[in-house]
C-alpha cells in the first residue's frame, strides 16, 4: 500500500470581516463574522504502489486541501492519512523558493525541502538545470523571475527526486507549450518507474493519458472512485477540449493543464 486515506475530514474557518473594529461592529449588529466550512469531509480510499491516479472535481471540492494532507504539510482533524516511502512533486509554483536567493540556490533548498541530500542534488544538478531551460538566469533571485520560470525551476526539482509518490497539482498551468509537453513526457518517465502517482487536473485528455484510475471531489466529499473514462463522465468534463480531436486523435496540446484555479 503507497497511500491510505480513511475518513479523513479537514475543517476551515473564513473570516468575513478583516479588522478588530469591523468585527466588533458586526458582532454588535449581530452579523455573522465567520463561517466554518468542511474543505474535506470524511475521504476514505488507498492506492497501491505504482498506481496513477488522477484527481478531479470542480475549483474548491478540496483537492488541494487533499494532497497537502497526504503529503503532510497539513494535518486532518479527524481520521488517518498514511504514506509509504518519500513525497516528492509540486503542489504550488515557486513553493519552498526564498526570492532573494539564485536559482543555483534555491535548487538546493528546494531539494532539501523534499528530502534530498546535497550529494544527491549535486548528482542530479546538471539534470535539473537542463530540464529547467532558464540559462543566464540561473544565477539571478528567482524573485525576479516570471511565473513561468519559476514553474520551469520548480518542476525540473521535483520531477529529479527519487521517491515512492509524486504528487502534481496542475502545476503545467504555467509555462510555454513545449515545455509543459516536455513535462508531461518527464511525468510519464515517472510513472513507467513504478512510482505511484496522484495528479490533479482538469484537462480529460491528459487524466485519460497519465491514469489508470480516476478520483473526484465533490465539496470536500469523495463523489467518484473508479475508472477514468466514467469518472471524466461523472464530473461532466467529458467533451472535447479546445485540443483535442472529437474523433478521438490527440496533438500536443491535449495533455496541458487548463489554467490554475483557485482550488481551496
């Protein structure tokens, strides 16, 4: 077993009002001023060991909130979330970056952050910096860098850690054509490893390219668990996308990721 989730439930609290004296006002007029709401709400299911799976649903079903609880940056307040072996992958552009520091340096915290060694990030080093494409930037803060570059950087980290699970939040939102075919390439290499994988996306084409098994969130719940075909069905994203043929052919296009929602 890669990764065990049994009724694991994860609750926020949103603020209505942002400052003391709007809050004191409000609470005086008896309005609300905060609501709590179930961002994932009691999700039980496993996945073996070298499964990929793709996990879908509307913006704000929870599927962020998900993959930070399996790869522990967040805790659930109710039930289990368990892992074997090492987590690797992107979850946010530009996460675990210091903005001040090179991209020379940031290569390395990052592949600290994910529990990489400096020996094996001084073996993997070439690798990365070729995948990654930003040349003469490199040695420039990556506070400075585009949003594109900053995925370009983030990305070549991850996709270069040897782990047992990789865990992808539609991080090809950004970034030029090529690059995010070259990634979707990279990520297949991944999965071909035996690697398990959980990749979030809302492009059909390419959760049917990357995926043996789809998962779909519906407000916090788990609404869908099984085959990829009937799960793209079930979250109605099941017709044809601007880049793929409704024959069924595919171009390069077909396995990007639409633009980055504001998933909670």
């Amino acid at each position: 077993m890669s990764i065990k989730v049994e009724h694991a439930s994860k609750r926020f609290t949103m603020r209505y009002q942002k400052t003391f004296k709007k809050m004191t006002v409000a609470m005086l007029r008896g309005e609300d001023v905060s609501n709590t709401f179930m961002a994932v709400d009691d999700v039980s299911f496993e996945i073996e060991q070298g499964q990929s799976v793709g996990l879908m649903g509307l913006n704000g079903s929870g599927k962020s909130t998900l993959l930070k609880l399996i790869n522990g940056t967040m805790r659930p307040d109710r039930g289990t979330v368990l892992t074997r072996g090492r987590i690797a992958g992107l979850i946010a552009t530009g996460a675990g970056f210091h903005p001040q520091l090179s991209g020379r340096d940031n290569i390395y915290l990052n592949a600290a952050i994910m529990g990489m060694t400096e020996k094996e990030t001084n073996r993997r080093f070439d690798e990365i910096v070729e995948f990654a494409d930003v040349g003469k930037h490199l040695d420039a803060p990556v506070g400075n860098y585009s949003s594109g570059m900053n995925s370009r950087l983030g990305f070549a980290v991850a996709v270069h850690v040897d782990c047992d699970i990789f865990l992808a939040d539609e991080v090809l939102a950004v970034g030029d054509k090529p690059f995010k075919q070259k990634c979707m390439e990279k990520m297949q290499e991944v999965r071909d490893s035996g690697v398990t994988i959980l990749y979030v996306s809302h492009a059909a084409g390419s959760v049917r390219k990357m995926c043996d098994r789809v998962l779909v969130l519906e407000q916090g719940k788990l609404g869908f668990d099984g085959e990829v075909r009937e799960g793209i069905r079930y979250v109605k994203y099941d017709d044809p996308e601007p880049d793929e043929d409704p024959a069924g052919g595919k171009d390069a296009l077909s396995v990007v990721d639409e633009e980055l929602g504001a998933d909670i």
